[in-house]
C-alpha cells in the first residue's frame, strides 16, 4: 500500500496517509491510458470546420465553352474542384467526433493515471487548503512551498471558489473535483496535488 506524507500549506510535514492500493498501487496499463486521452480529446473536439462543394460556391452556371472543337479538355462548369474559385471535393463538413468509451476501461485508464503519477513520486498531498481570501500571492507561496512543478493539478474534495478563483490566473495551474477528474489532466501535469480529504474519497470511490 503506498504511503504519502502529508504536509500544509508550508510543505511541513504533519502526518502521513496510505493510498489506497487497488486506485494508487496497480500496474498501470499504457494502451489504456492512451485510448483515455485520446477519447478526451477527440470528446472536446467542436467539429464545426466546414468547406464549400461545387454545389455550394456562387457561380459556374454556364458551360464555359462548347462541348467539341475548342481544342480544350470538356468543362462543364468553371467552379469544378480543378477550377480556381472552384468548390473543394471531399472537403471536410461538420462532424460530431465524441464516442464513448466502456466503463471499465475508463475505470482501469484512471486507476494507472494515479499509480504512475505515485510510482514517478509526483503526488503531493496537503492536509488542508485554506485562504481567507482571493489571494493568488497565497496559492502561488504554497506550490512553492511543498515543491510542486511548473503544471499542478489541484484537486480538492469540494468546490472552493476561493481556492478556484485564486488559482485560476497561475500558469500550469488547474483546480478540479473528485468527480470530474480525468486521465488527461492527470498526465498532463507534472504534479498531482490531492487534498488528504479528496484523496481519501478518491480510494473509496473508484476501488
């Protein structure tokens, strides 16, 4: 079972928590975690690119010559693809690109996000994470203080405006929940800084 100490605000050290196991200790599974990220971004994608067939581009009416005896190849209109000006063939058009992935695998994708991040000594936990006000000077000193890279994931077990909005002008810095959590953010940082409170919630939910 994996064992983090836990520090404050300060990075003192006041305790130490043990992970759960079968979410913090497992053989993280590659393939799978690549199929996670790649249904993540796939899943943002807006799909709204669009070009314009020779149906759609204004003009061309007219054949611009006759058909034989001009001694050109045999037009039929002057917005075909070949044309310039012309339509685009098999263009791009709007597209939904979102699918979904099976529980289970989205499951086992999270369980080796977090066991990689623990098994490259990247997980911080802090006790708890108190502002009294929007301070992003305050959020700022703390990641400072317990050691965290240059992009941190802050999770925390609640929403906390506070913590949010003083974090959310810090480049690199992402502020997310237990429940919307996700292998992309969590791979896509260099440090995953978890609340005691969250972590504990994080074992309990996804074992």
């Amino acid at each position: 079972m994996p064992q983090v100490k836990v520090v404050d605000m300060n990075g003192k050290e006041v305790s130490s928590i043990d992970l759960n196991d079968a979410v913090f200790g497992i053989t993280p599974n590659e393939a799978v975690m690549h199929d996670a990220v790649v249904n993540y971004l796939a899943n943002r994608r807006q799909g709204t690119q669009s070009t314009l067939t020779r149906t759609e581009v204004s003009g061309g009416g007219k054949k611009p010559w006759r058909q034989k005896g001009t001694g050109h190849a045999r037009q039929g209109s002057t917005r075909a693809p070949q044309w310039r000006h012309g339509g685009v063939a098999l263009g791009p058009k709007p597209r939904d690109y979102s699918y979904t992935l099976n529980k289970k695998v989205k499951r086992l994708a999270l369980k080796s996000a977090l066991s990689t991040k623990v098994i490259e000594e990247n997980v911080i936990v802090l006790d708890a994470i108190k502002l009294d006000d929007y301070k992003t000077k305050a959020v700022a000193a703390m990641l400072s203080a317990i050691g965290a890279g240059k992009k941190a994931l802050i999770v925390l077990d609640t929403v906390d405006k506070t913590v949010i909005k003083s974090a959310a002008n810090l480049t690199g810095v992402t502020t997310t929940q237990v429940n919307t959590l996700n292998v992309y953010d969590i791979l896509n940082h260099d440090s995953l800084i978890m609340v005691k409170n969250a972590a504990e919630k994080i074992g309990e939910v996804y074992a």
